[in-house]
C-alpha cells in the first residue's frame, strides 16, 4: 500500500485519477438503478465522486487518510452542497466521525491497493458500516494489470476471487461490464442480502 506521505504529495502535485467523477457510478446514479439515500465514499481523496453523489441527493460522507486530498475535498465543494469530510483509518475498527450504516458504500481503488490482514479489515469496514439492501460500488485493479505486465513489472491489483472471499457471504456480487474482463480493471455492484 502506498503510504500517506506519497498520496499527500501527489494530492498536492498531481494525482492521475483526479478526473471528475468516475464513470460507472455516474451511470448507476443517473439510470435510477442507484437511488438517492445515505452515502459514503470510502478513499474520498478530493472528493469528485461525493460532490457528484451530493449534487444527485445523496447524503454523503467522505473518507479519506489524506489531509491534503480533504482539503481539496472541502475547497472543491460548492456552497449549495453540504458534504462531512472525514479523516480517518478505512482499516481501523471505528471511524470517529463515522456512525451508523449506509445505503451506498463507494471505492474506487483503495481496497485493490492493500494486502493481507490490511485488506480483510477494510472489509471488515465495509461489512460494519452496510445493512441489508446497501450497495457496494468496487472499483479496482484486478488481477494482473496487462499493460504493466508487459513492461516487465508486476503490478497484482485484486486478485481474482478475491471479492467472492471478502464479501461473497454477506453479499450479491455483480461485476459490471465495463472495464472489460482482461483490460486489468473491474468494477463490481455488490448488494447486501
């Protein structure tokens, strides 16, 4: 996992995944497949997809470790939305600040970037801060990223099944066709049963 001095500088520099909010949950939200309800985007960093979310009438919630990307958070917000910023650990057993479940989670990306008992306790999280009928939307790095591979590197992402592992007994697990299978990147709907 990379460590919060590295997201803090590249919040302050130039984080390559700063680009609005992010496709797919654009999509669930504006079909009405996603409706307006209690969120929280878990890994907010600078808050595009929870000012998005908060424009759609979600009641939102954002985590993140990074000061520097909730500062851009809070900075981005317009004045019309009202939005909690949160610092906190998505590993932790509590998150002060952070009460209650939700009916949307939201990762793009910070699951896929920890390993071992990291991982299992942001599930964990995930597990504790849902209730029946919650959506997860997981988007992730998944299995080998190809391009990367070929390059001479291993980047693992997620690996395969491990979503079934971490979640599959709490939750109906949907993988979204887009990315597509074999592009290096996967984007799961998760229903709480």
């Amino acid at each position: 996992m990379v460590g919060r001095r590295a997201y803090d500088f590249m919040y302050r520099t130039w984080a390559p995944w700063e680009a609005g909010p992010r496709s797919e949950l654009a999509r669930l939200v504006t079909s009405g497949r996603v409706p307006p309800g209690r969120a929280i985007d878990l890994g907010c960093g600078s808050g595009a997809n929870s000012i998005f979310l908060a424009a759609h009438g979600f009641d939102v919630t954002g985590v993140d470790y990074s000061p520097v990307g909730l500062e851009k958070a809070r900075r981005s917000t317009p004045s019309s939305l009202s939005i909690s910023w949160v610092a906190g650990d998505l590993t932790a057993t509590s998150i002060p600040g952070v009460t209650g479940t939700f009916d949307l989670l939201v990762d793009y990306s910070v699951l896929d970037d920890m390993r071992g008992p990291a991982q299992d306790a942001m599930a964990a999280t995930v597990h504790r801060l849902s209730h029946p009928g919650s959506v997860f939307v997981m988007w992730c790095f998944y299995d080998e990223i190809p391009w990367w591979k070929r390059r001479g590197g291993r980047f693992p992402g997620l690996p395969v099944g491990a979503e079934q592992r971490l979640f599959g007994a709490s939750f109906d697990i949907e993988r979204l066709p887009e990315p597509a299978p074999g592009s290096g990147f996967a984007c799961f709907v998760m229903t709480r049963a």
